[in-house]
C-alpha cells in the first residue's frame, strides 16, 4: 500500500524494470502529486476525501453496527 508520492514512485519504478503493471493503488494521500505518472503507467487510485475525522463513528460509545 503506497500513501505518498515517494512511495508510489518508487513502486511505479519497479513495476516499470520488471514488466508489471500496477492496477490499482489503494488508500493513497499524495497521488495527485503525481498522478501524470500514474496516468502514463496506467495505474488507477482508490483513496480517501480527506482524513478529519477518520472512522470517528467506532470512537463513539455506541453506534447502530455495534452490538449491546
């Protein structure tokens, strides 16, 4: 899992010197710093709005998913 552009670059490297392709990467932060890179290695992104806030509703004493 690559989360910021040094990492996604690195990995689009090394896909590029062994012949693979990286589908997708997932939960990335930066990829919009470098996503002209993705777009000639032919990656997609899965990522996430922003972090505020992240998950809040588990810190929550009760939620409707939980059980009693």
């Amino acid at each position: 899992m690559a989360k910021i552009q040094s990492e996604i670059t690195s990995l689009i490297r090394i896909a590029d010197k062994f012949g693979f392709t990286v589908n997708t990467f997932t939960h990335i932060l930066e990829g919009y710093k470098v996503a002209d890179k993705m777009k000639a290695h032919g990656a997609a992104a899965s990522t996430f709005s922003d972090w505020w806030a992240y998950k809040w509703k588990w810190l929550m004493p009760y939620h409707k998913t939980q059980p009693l």
